[in-house]
C-alpha cells in the first residue's frame, strides 16, 4: 500500500466519519424547529411523538430484518434506548427550571465524559492528541454556552442535565460497544421503540398534560422524526468503525451548525461563539494529528484497535 502521502492522509476523514459530520449538521438544523414544537407540545409527550415517527419510519425498511431480532439485540436496543431517554429526557426536564446557556454549559461535559467513562470502565486511556482534540471541543463548548452558563449551584434542574450527560456520554460507547454485534436496523428499530415509550411513561411523573392536536405538532414529529431515524441508524452503522472518543468529538460540532442555521435565521452569535465554534473544528483536525509520520497501514491499525477495545 502507497504510504508516500502521510501529510494528506492523516487529515482525511473516513468514509464513516463523514456520514457522522453529514447527521451532525441535520442534528443542530434541527434546533430551530424543535424550538417551534415546544409551543405546543410539552417536552417529554413530543420526545415520544417524534421517536415514535422514527420508529416507524425504520421499521417499515425493516420488516423483512426485524423476523431474525434476538435476545441480544432486543437487550442492546433497550439499553441504547433508555440511555437516548435519559439524556433527552432529564436535559428537558432541567431546562423547565434553568437557563438554556447553563444547559449548554453543564451538556458541554459529555465531551469529556466519554473517554473518561471509557477510562473507568474499560481500561482504554485516550491518546495524546485525542485528549487535545477533547479539551479544545470542550473548551469550544464552554464558549459557546456563555459567560452566564458558569454560574452554577447544584439546583436540582442542574443536577438532573448533569445527569443527563453521562448518560448522552453512556449512548456514543454503548452503540460502539454493540454497533459491531448486531443488526443496525433491528436494533435501531428497538431503540427509537424503546425511547417513544419511556418518553411517553415520564409524562406521567413530570406531570406533563397532554397537547391538543395541531398540524405544527403533527408536522414537526414527522420532521423530526425523519431526521431521528437517519441519524440513529447512521450512529449505529458509522461507529462500527468510528470511536467512541473520535465520534464525540464531531457530534461536538452540532452546535457549530445549530449557530450556522440560526445566523441564516437572522440570529447573530457573539464573538465568543465564533471562537468556541473555531475550536470545535479545531479539535476534529488536531485529534487525527496523531497519525502524523506513520504509514496508512500502521494509521489504520490504531484505528481497528482503539474501536475494538471500547467493543470489549
């Protein structure tokens, strides 16, 4: 294999890791609409609407796949599934008592969150310039959460994001850890399944009324749906071979695009965004520095072994 041109290689993103910048950009254009959603749909009913048109969406490309579904892939999807429910559920529930810039500040943990987990849990310590990539992404996001984010004291709305970022950080190592053992529709079927029907449960203890039928609510489930399913099945395919710590780092630009389509919606981003936003991309280019003046074979090797030890 040609390894004369280590220089342009070690800056090329995998076929892979562009579908993952691809579903990073559909998930922060879909801020905005989530946005008009929530005036007429409490948070939790509307999380259960829209992964239940996800689901749907998925199982109708499925049915054929969905007769071979096992025990184990019923076990991966619910797990994966509760783990998408907490995090969106318990950031939801956090922004009914803070402001959106301290949910965006405390979220920003997820960045570290994942190799720290990771570290714990299975014994994989990120690289050097992995850890770079992290600390810029995570710095990135601090900045563009605001000054105002940092101010925090334990309320119980902070505690609940805060929770709800490891389990966002949980989600990204449970795909990689099944993404190569399983089906990639039937568990994202079971999945989306899994986080519609825990989402539609917590109305219950959140005491979250019921909204009235609107074509804004039908149309935005089915949007967003849409994307959902897209996105959900296009995580569990790339981090096959994606992982978890690099997968990370480019769902950490998802708010870089949010800010794009909210500047196209006549929004303006301070610049302190601007900047968190540069070292964001920042991040996704410094991690893959590592590689520098090895072969592609060598390259590639790192990259099986660090996406086979997070499968363990």
């Amino acid at each position: 294999m040609n390894s004369s041109k280590p220089s342009s290689f070690f800056l090329k993103l995998s076929k892979a890791e562009c579908v993952l910048v691809l579903i990073t950009m559909v998930w922060g254009g879909t801020f905005l609409t989530v946005q008009h959603a929530m005036t007429v749909s409490g948070p939790m009913f509307f999380v259960g609407l829209r992964f239940a048109a996800a689901a749907c969406i998925v199982g109708l490309f499925s049915l054929r796949s969905l007769r071979g579904l096992t025990l184990f892939e019923l076990k991966a999807g619910v797990f994966i599934g509760t783990a998408i429910m907490l995090g969106y559920g318990l950031q939801t529930v956090g922004l009914q008592s803070i402001p959106s810039s301290q949910s965006a500040f405390i979220t920003a943990l997820y960045v570290p969150f994942v190799p720290l987990l990771q570290w714990l849990f299975m014994g994989k310590r990120p690289g050097l310039m992995p850890s770079i990539g992290i600390m810029l992404a995570f710095t990135g996001l601090m900045l563009l959460s605001g000054p105002s984010g940092a101010a925090l004291d334990f309320s119980p709305g902070e505690i609940a994001t805060l929770i709800s970022t490891v389990a966002i950080a949980a989600e990204i190592i449970l795909i990689s850890t099944y993404a190569g053992q399983v089906d990639v529709r039937r568990v994202t079927v079971v999945q989306l399944a899994a986080t519609s029907v825990l989402s539609f449960l917590m109305v219950v203890p959140t005491q979250e009324a019921i909204p009235d039928f609107s074509w804004l609510l039908l149309a935005s489930a089915l949007g967003l749906g849409a994307a959902s399913a897209a996105i959900q099945v296009a995580m569990n395919w790339a981090q096959k071979s994606v992982s978890p710590t690099r997968a990370t780092l480019i769902y950490a630009g998802e708010p870089v695009w949010a800010g794009l389509v909210g500047r196209i919606a006549g929004e303006r981003l301070p610049a302190l965004a601007l900047l968190g936003g540069a070292l964001i991309v920042a991040a996704v280019i410094v991690s893959e520095l590592k590689t520098k003046g090895k072969s592609a074979v060598a390259v590639e090797a790192d990259r099986l072994d660090e996406t086979a030890d997070s499968q363990r």
